[in-house]
C-alpha cells in the first residue's frame, strides 16, 4: 500500500452489468448476476485492504422491483446466500455490516438473516460495509424529512444529512460506477452531492483488484474544491 496516496475513506459501488456479461456468454440474465454476487468479497477485500474505511454496494433498488419476477427472485435467493456466509468471513476482515434501504419489505428469512449479521458484527469498527438493499436516494431524503418531523426538529441541510442511513460513515468520497452507464441511477443522491464520480466501461463480474487500483488512482489525482478555490 503507497502510504502517501490520497485514500477516499468512504467509497459506494453501483454494481452494474451482469445482465449484459451473462448476453455476451450466451447465457441467461441469472448466470451474471451469480457472476457478480461471486464478485463482491474480493473488492471488498481489496478495498480495505487498501485503506478504505467505509464502502456502499449498491446491490438492489427500489426500481429493481420492475424487473421480471424470476429475476427478483433469483437477487433476493443470492442476497440471503451472501448474508448467510458474511459472519465467517467477516471474523477475520472485523467489518461491521449495515444495510441501507427499506428492509421491512423483504422476505421474513432474509430480513431475520441481515438483523442478526448486523447485530453480531456491531462490534467491529475498523471497516464497515453498507449493502443497499431496497434502496433508494430521494426514498432515503423522504425517510429523513420525515423523521425529523416526527422528532418535532427543523428541517435544516444538516438535519437531512444526520437522518440518512449513511450518517455515521460520512458522505462518500468517490463513487464508482460499472458498465459503462453515464449515470447514478437514484443512488446516495443526497450525501453524494460533492462525490468524485468515476465511471468504467468494464462489467461488474469483471471489475477486478486492478480495475478498483484505477479508480483509487484516479481520485488520488482529483482536486475536490467545494464550489471555492485551490490554494
Ligand atoms: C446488476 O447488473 C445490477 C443489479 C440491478 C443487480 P444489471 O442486472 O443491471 O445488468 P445489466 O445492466 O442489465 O447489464
Ligand atoms: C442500478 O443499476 C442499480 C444497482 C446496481 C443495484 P440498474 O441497472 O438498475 O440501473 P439503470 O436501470 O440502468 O439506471
Ligand atoms: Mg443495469
């Protein structure tokens, strides 16, 4: 690791393009996505492992729900796999796991799943890891108004932004898209107003360490001025 590099503390990943990496291989939507599912763990490892603190993976959106029934099905079937296996790995990684979006929507297996990996590893403090499930930006600034309304509190830009589910982890410094798309897709809309955007033709399943090394690099060279000037 070059200690004298910019790290962004906060990273958020839109996984996107498993449809399109299971077309090229003649296969059906569900061969991507277990392709990118199958991806997670070793960016996620390397992201730490590379000084990254916090790191949101964008994994289903309220708008995910459009999609074919078979298709949902199959997301939510590699969500709770994924979930099921994250407290043994996460003992050695010491990651503390939050999930972002409106669970209450879920199946009770999954749900059940996500609340005790949340719970357990509440104790880790040295990386923690946002999966959006059910997730969407301006859905999360409603949830936040709203709350600070129930709460009889000012709605004020920092009110809005201690409500967010990302609160405790900061706004996200850099956030990464796959696949080509030139958007963001509803995603940290809020707390990603200032984000350094960066953006890869590369598909999700294969968006590797070295492909992450590109992004991290990037933002080591970007001057963040925040609407003043460089000194
Ligand atoms: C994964 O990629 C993102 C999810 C919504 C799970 P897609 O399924 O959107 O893949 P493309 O964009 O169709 O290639
Ligand atoms: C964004 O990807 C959502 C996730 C990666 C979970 P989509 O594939 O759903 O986005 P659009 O439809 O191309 O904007
Ligand atoms: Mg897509």
């Amino acid at each position: 690791m070059d200690k004298t590099k910019k790290i962004p503390h906060h990273v958020g990943i839109i996984m996107d393009g498993n449809g399109r990496w299971a077309n090229q291989r003649g296969k059906k939507r569900s061969y991507g996505h277990n392709a990118g599912s199958a991806n997670v763990d070793r960016i996620v490892t390397h992201a730490f492992n590379s000084g990254v603190h916090a790191l949101t993976l964008y994994a289903f959106s309220c708008e995910n729900w459009a999609r074919p029934k078979e298709e949902v099905d199959e997301l939510m079937r590699l969500l709770e796999a994924y979930f099921k296996k994250f407290m043994k790995k996460v003992i050695k990684n010491k990651v503390r796991l939050n999930v972002i979006g409106d669970v209450s929507v879920l199946t009770p297996s999954l749900q059940k799943i996500i609340a005790e990996d949340v719970e357990k590893s509440k104790i880790y403090t040295d990386h923690v890891l946002n999966v959006a499930v059910n997730y969407g930006g301006r859905q999360e600034i409603v949830y936040a108004v709203k709350k600070l309304l129930a709460d009889g509190k000012e709605v004020t830009m920092e009110g809005i932004s201690e409500n967010l589910y990302t609160a405790f982890c900061g706004e996200p410094d850099l956030i990464i898209r796959t696949a080509g798309e030139l958007r963001t897709s509803n995603f940290l809309v809020y707390q990603g107003a200032y984000s350094e955007l960066y953006f890869t033709d590369v598909l999700w399943p294969d968006f590797d360490e070295a492909e992450l090394d590109k992004a991290l690099d990037s933002y080591a060279g970007r001057i963040r001025r925040y609407g003043g000037l460089v000194k």
